[in-house]
C-alpha cells in the first residue's frame, strides 16, 4: 500500500463532440495512416505519413554484403533510383542508391501528452476527454477488441484474399498492437556506409516508420496507437478506409 499517491499523467484525445467518449459520444473513429495523407482537413494532412526514404552515399563504388543491401526492405509503392551499381563475379558494388517506399498500413489512434494545446490537432477538434497514462495499455487492448471483432475481408488486399482460402485466412490472421511517442524528425536517411547502419538497425528503422512526423508537426506531442493486422504474426497492409466503431456490441443488435 503506498502513503502517499500520485496522480497518473494525463493525455488527451482532441474530437469532435460526437466522438468524446464521457459525454455521449459512443463511437471511436480509427483512421489509418495512407487516410491521413489525403485527409480532407489539411492541417491534420501528412502527405508523406507512413513513407521513409533512404539514400546511400558512397565516397567511392564500395563492396557491400547481399544481405545487407536486402535489409532494405520496402512493402509498398517503392521506387529506386540506382546511379552507381555494378555486379562482379556475384559481388554488388554501389555508390549512390535513392530508395523510398511505404510502411504497411494499419489503423492509427492518436492522443497528445499536451493536455491544453496540441497545435493543429487542437486548433482543428474543440472538443476533448482525458486519459490516465497508466490505463493506455488497458484502453488500447479494450480498443484492438473491438476493432478485430469489426474485422471483415474488406479490410484485406486483394493479394491476400486471392491466394488463401477463407478458413485458411481465419486461421491465421491476428491483431498486433503498438504504443509509442511520434518522433518528430526527418524521414530520409543518408548513409555512407554499410558499418554505420549495421541490419539491425535498418530492421529497427523500418519498423519505426510509422511513428516518424515532420517537425512541424511537433506541437501535437503525439501518444499514437498502431494497430497491425497480422497473417501468420508479420504485418499486412489493411485497405485503406478509417472505421467508426461503436464501443458497445449491443449497439450493432439494436
């Protein structure tokens, strides 16, 4: 038992009216990353969310390890630009590769540690309710709950649904959650070196994306919920369209 308690840090989730849960509001809105590229509001538009960009930049053609170079995994709408690649008797010699591409898409539930003002996220929704830090994770398993029972094969890409069969996707679909401060910093990264970015940290890099936002962004102070759809535990991308989920499953009877 302690003597003395202290209060949780708050966070706050900036909505509108019809989505403040402790008012009347009964409905959680998740949008997904490649939404919030286009988002109609643009100040909460983030053209480039979920993108990253590598650049490797050699002095000189340089000899690199095959699985280095296939550490640089790209999921989605990739593009590569190669100036200087050269193969010899197996071996890959680079000197400036551009490689930019996409996370995979998930659902995203975004608060601000800021409690007052969240730059553009509180300039754009009046309305807001608090959040005790310590409940997040209990609040973001009760949210992956009802968002997997929301789940349909609509919400799938086609390549998944063409090639298994519907008890097979059943099987071995799942939904991973993921909680984390945005870093609010650049989304290219020049390197000019196979040792400064050992595999690793390219693994730890990619995985980050999805939690990586310009600096102009940073007012928002953002506390972000991902959550992944998962075939046999590795991360697919889901269609992109945000749900509105109604927090009680009596609502979808009556």
């Amino acid at each position: 038992m302690k003597i003395i308690g202290y209060p949780s840090r708050m966070l706050a989730k900036f909505c509108p009216e019809e989505f403040n849960i402790r008012k009347n509001g009964n409905t959680v809105r998740f949008g997904t990353l490649y939404d919030y590229r286009t988002h109609e509001d643009e100040k909460l538009r983030d053209a480039g969310e979920g993108t990253f960009d590598y650049r490797l930049e050699f002095p000189e053609l340089t000899k690199v390890s095959q699985e280095w170079l296939a550490a640089f995994d790209v999921e989605a709408g990739a593009s590569l630009q190669a100036d200087e690649i050269h193969l010899n008797d197996g071996d890959i010699f680079i000197k400036n590769i551009s490689l930019s591409g996409s996370s995979h898409n998930c659902w995203i539930y975004c608060l601000s540690k800021n409690t007052d003002s969240a730059g553009n996220v509180s300039d754009t929704h009046q309305d807001k309710w608090l959040l005790p830090l310590d409940k997040l994770e209990g609040f973001a398993s009760y949210l992956a709950a009802i968002l997997w029972d929301d789940v349909s094969f609509e919400d799938l890409p086609g390549q998944i649904v063409g090639r298994f069969s519907l008890q097979d996707i059943q099987r071995r679909l799942s939904i991973g959650i993921e909680i984390g401060d945005v870093n609010y910093s650049s989304r290219s990264v020049v390197i000019s070196s196979e040792e400064q970015l050992p595999i690793p940290d390219i693994s730890r890099l990619r995985d980050s994306v999805a939690f990586i936002k310009p600096k102009l962004f940073a007012q928002e102070e953002e506390v972000r919920i991902a959550f992944w759809l998962l075939l046999d535990n590795k991360k697919i991308s889901i269609v992109n369209k945000p749900k509105i989920v109604s927090l009680r499953a009596i609502d979808k009877i009556i």
